[in-house]
C-alpha cells in the first residue's frame, strides 16, 4: 500500500483544476487516476467551440480548454496514472485501482476528491417500446465516433431530447452532410441552451417538436428503418391521432445525463436529489475527508462552472489537510422549495464557511418574472428578480455569510412570480 495526501479520481477538467489549485495551495503529493488514455476527458470530443469564456475570456473549443489544464499538470509535475480503473473506496479512504502496467494498487489517501463526471441515459433507461435495431445511440456515442475516430453513424437521422449534446450533434450531423429530420423533446420546453436551440437547430431549419416523444422504434433485419413519434399530455401520455412516422437509419438519444457516482454506492453516504452524494458548502461529503465535484455531483451546463467548484472542493480538501474543517458549530439543511429542482449544497457548516455562502440550484421548469428567496427560517436573507429563468440553465447565488444569524435549523431556496 502506497501512501498520498490527495487522491483524485478522474482526469477531466474537474479532476485537473481542483489538482491545480490544491498544488497552488501548497499540496504537492497528489495523484489524478484516469480510466482513459488521456486527461481531459469528455472535452476530448467537444470539438465546438464556446467554452472557457469565463475561465479565460476567450471562445475555445474542448480539446483547447482541457489542454491549457493538462499542459498546467505536466509543467507542475503533479502525478497521474492513465487507464487506470477505480475499483473501490473504503470509508477509510483507501482506494483500490487497477491497470496493465501496475496491476492492482491500493492507496491510503489522507483526503479524496471524486471528480468522475456523469453518464448518459441510454435506450433500455427509457424504454422505448418497438424493435431493438443497430442505428440507435446516444448523442455523446455518436459524438465520440464522429469527433475522434470519424465514423459517421447515419445519413437519415432523428434525435429524441433536446439536451445541448444532442443538439450540438444535430448541427454536427449536418454539417457532415447527414439529413437530421428533427428533435423530440417530452417536456413542453426545451432541455438545451437557448444559444444551442438557434445555432444548432434553428440555424439549420431543423424543426424542434415540443411535448413529443418517440413512440415505437421499427427495424427490418437488424437494421433501424423507421421511428414512429407522438404529441403527449400533460401527464405524459400519448394523444391517439398525432403519431408522425419518419425513415431514418439512425436515432440519437438525449435523454439526459446522470452523475457516475456508483464508486460510493457501498459507503454511509446520503445522495441527493441530483443522484450525486450530499455535500457542505466545502463540497465535502458525508465521509469526513472524502470530496466531490463536478458533473458527478450535479450536471452542470458550463464547464467553466465544473471548473470553479473543482476549486471549491480542492480549497476545501486543502482545509481539512490543515485541520482548519472543525465540523463544528451551527449546521444547517439546504432545501429546494416552490419552483426548485435541487439546491447544492445540501449541508452547511456556518463555522468552517468562507465569508461568501454560495448556493447553485435549477428551477423545476420555466418562469417569466419571478423573485428568487433565500430564507434561514422564516427570515429572508436574499431577494433577487428574474425576468425569465430556464431549467437548462443552473443558477448560482452568492450571498454573504454575516447575513446569516445561526437561529434556525433549515436555509431555503425558492422561488415566486410576482403579481
């Protein structure tokens, strides 16, 4: 058994910049342990541009914005160990990870950060009724073939779900010269950006059907030939009359992404409502010492956000390697109340909190002319307006510690439409 300060468990641009920042603070034995054959993970495959406008005030595509990280590991010298596959977490923190030229490894770590992003949601998930034909992916699979090994997947193409990679796929798709006939989404508004809805869909008159879903799959000899789609109810439920059929060879699903958490499925922790573990303001989970950032706590829509809670999770794991996380004093619950899907985080420590207490939530749905709260109690310590506000899009407030008073046993975060 081998011995380290701070373990982080994947390489992407999570698990780079809380090892960077940790490194700036002073920590220098760090170990990153990356599945893949290289940092940088999903960005890896995002070849369009639109990150980092607020890491580096420039428009970068992902393979630009994860290599500045990488480049940053490499000149620090921080260790990493690539195709490496976790295989376990003990409560202890000792971590069991495998690869071919090390065989199986195990590490007593002092602090942890699990930074293992998210999967996508797949065919069997959703249960699409019909045949089981080759030609249905997910918009990242399709992504993945397309961007590093450029395989086109399909010419005659249908997208179910209007998340921002299945929207990006649409116009990647076309560009490539495959005919995309159009986009399903279940909700009655769309899961995507606003920016993504007019450059990938209306850019490229791709028509966007709201409150359809895919109905039945049909496929001849193995092979995906039609996909039948329906208008739905408020409740779900397919409306008799609307079905529209189309041909197509190839069906992308995205349908929605769920954080890859299953490393702390036999551990005593809670999880919240985003799937991911339940956290304190210093991203620190229920096992004292063990940390979590990213889409593997909850799915974020920039990855310049993924990269600003790395930091918070590396500047807590920092704290607790000093012994400045004393797990003391008042504690609040964070809930999601009126309007809200969920609040991260879900735990404060107001002793061990910086002077900014900061809350990331995503509403339920959509409003137009709405005040967000942030009540301690019955007392309202922030008010904000928000002429419209979008599920797609995640909030983050900021509010001052001071304004809090430790005389009550629950914050929460909700929202109103004004009158």
């Amino acid at each position: 058994m081998i011995n380290k300060k701070l373990v982080i468990i994947g390489g992407g641009s999570a698990g780079m910049a809380s090892a960077l920042e940790a490194y700036k603070q002073g920590v220098t034995d760090i170990l990153i342990l990356e599945k893949n054959d290289y940092l940088g993970g999903i960005l890896n495959q995002c070849i369009h541009n639109g990150f980092g406008l607020h890491e580096f005030n420039e428009e970068l595509t992902g393979p630009e914005f994860m290599s500045r990280f990488s480049k940053a590991v490499n000149d620090n010298h921080i260790s990493y160990r690539l195709q490496s596959n976790v295989l376990g977490i003990s409560k202890d923190k000792v971590v069991t990870y495998s690869n071919s030229y090390e065989g199986l490894v195990e590490v007593k770590a002092e602090a942890i950060i699990l930074t293992t992003g998210c999967y996508e949601r797949n065919a069997g998930a959703i249960q699409i009724a019909g045949d089981r034909p080759s030609g249905v992916y997910t918009a990242g699979q399709a992504q993945l073939y397309l961007n590093c090994y450029g395989y086109l997947v399909g010419k005659k193409v249908f997208i179910l779900g209007s998340g921002d990679i299945g929207l990006i796929m649409a116009r990647r798709m076309t560009l490539e010269g495959a005919k995309v006939l159009g986009v399903a989404e279940l909700n009655p508004y769309s899961a995507g950006l606003n920016r993504n809805i007019v450059q990938c869909l209306q850019d490229f008159n791709i028509p966007l059907y709201l409150s359809h879903t895919v109905k039945e799959v049909k496929g001849k000899e193995g092979h995906l030939e039609k996909v039948v789609i329906a208008k739905v109810d408020e409740k779900f439920a397919f409306i008799p009359g609307t079905e529209v059929e189309f041909d197509v060879d190839t069906l992308l699903l995205s349908v929605g992404l769920i954080p890859n958490c299953d490393l702390l499925n036999n551990l005593p922790l809670s999880f919240s409502k985003t799937r991911g573990p339940v956290v304190s303001q210093d991203m620190e989970t229920e096992i004292e010492g063990l940390f979590s950032a990213g889409n593997v706590l909850h799915v974020h829509d920039l990855v310049d956000y993924v990269v600003e809670e790395a930091r918070e999770a590396a500047n807590g794991a920092v704290k607790y390697l000093n012994g400045k996380l004393s797990h003391k004093g008042h504690i609040y619950d964070v809930k999601p109340g009126n309007g809200i899907g969920y609040v991260v985080p879900q735990k404060i420590y107001l002793e061990d909190a910086n002077d900014k207490l900061v809350f990331k939530f995503r509403v339920a749905h959509p409003f137009k002319d709405i005040n967000i709260f942030i009540k301690e109690g019955d007392n309202v310590v922030k008010k904000l307006f928000k002429p419209a506000i979008i599920p797609s899009e995640m909030e983050i407030v900021r509010v001052d510690k001071a304004l809090f008073k430790g005389e009550a046993k629950e914050i929460s975060v909700y929202v109103e439409e004004r009158k």
